[in-house]
C-alpha cells in the first residue's frame, strides 16, 4: 500500500476529505496561503494607518470604518485591533472598545498600550478595581510608560487607596511631570 493511500485511507476513516493526493499540494498551498497572508497584512497595516490618520483629525466614525477593514482583512493584526478600540472607545461604544482592546492584548503580546486602553475603558464605566489590575499590566510590559503611571495614581487616587504604592506614585509625577495640570493634582492627592 502506496504512502498516499494510506494517507486518504486514515483520512477517510476520520471524515477528514480535504486532503490532497500528491506531494507536491504543500509548497502550492504553502505559497499560496503565505501570499494571501502577506497581502492580507499589507491590506490591514494600510488601513489601521489610515484610521490612525482620522483618529487624529478627530474623525472617529472614519476612524472606525477603516479599522474595521483592517481587522476585517486580518483579524490577528494587534495594531489594527488596538485601533478599532480607540475608535470605538471615541464614540462611547465602551463594551465593543473592551473586546477590542482585550484582543490586541492577547496579540500584541510585549505592547502595554492595549493593557493601559482598557484600563482606561473600565475607569470611565466606573470599575476601579478592573483599571487598576489594567494599568498594573500595562505597566508589567512597559514599566516607564508615563500615561499608565499617570492613569493608576488616578485610579487609586478615586478608589480611595492610601498605600505606599500610591504614594510613589504620586512622588513621582511631582518631580517628573512638565504638565502643570498633573503635577498640581499630585500634590493635592498627596496631602490628603
């Protein structure tokens, strides 16, 4: 019995009916699959610029549209992921912003921006204590990322925490922070 009848006769025998007869299927499949993939990334990395580009304009509807077709063209695309949440997040579609930045978490593997946005997500609903496990994993990829630190004094700061971590962290906008806003919020919170 021939390699390839065994093949399709144990494929058979687990209803598997797409396998192919001849050796030679992989590299074509193979190249055909990594072509489609690699267009399909061009297609998502063009678009996620583009929504990137109207976010800015402060166009979020656009910005939604074009992130759509990023995620639509590949789904695993992290950045285009991240994207998508900003925009939705701009219109008040806070529950879809989650599932998409909880998305380019899992893709973006070493990036703590998706972290850091859904932490954003979960204070403006309210859920404190979501933030701050947010923002702490944000700040476990990127421990010098400022608008984390920033975001977690918040969090805790409104949670009503008065800890040493908080502390620290209030230290540290005072003497770092060049914006004025922040650095006499800080001071405020710390002398409570």
């Amino acid at each position: 019995m021939t390699r390839t009848v065994l093949i399709a006769i144990l494929c058979a025998s687990f209803g598997l009916y797409a396998c192919a007869s001849s050796g030679d299927w992989r590299d074509r499949e193979y190249r055909g699959v990594s072509r489609d993939a690699a267009g399909a990334l061009r297609i998502a990395e063009a678009e996620t610029r583009r929504a990137l580009d109207y976010m800015q304009s402060g166009d979020p509807d656009r910005a939604r549209v074009h992130a759509l077709r990023a995620t639509e063209a590949d789904p695993n695309y992290g950045p285009a992921q991240n994207t998508l949440g900003m925009a939705l997040a701009a219109q008040g579609q806070l529950g879809s912003a989650a599932d998409a930045y909880a998305a380019a978490h899992r893709l973006l593997q070493t990036d703590a921006r998706p972290a850091h946005n859904l932490g954003l997500v979960y204070e403006s609903l309210g859920l404190l204590d979501d933030s701050v496990t947010w923002y702490r994993l944000s700040l476990d990829r990127d421990p010098d990322l400022a608008d984390a630190k920033l975001a977690l004094a918040r969090a805790k700061h409104r949670r009503g925490d008065r800890d040493d971590e908080l502390d620290e962290l209030l230290d540290w906008i005072i003497r770092t922070t060049d914006d004025a806003t922040w650095r006499d919020w800080a001071i405020g919170a710390r002398g409570r």
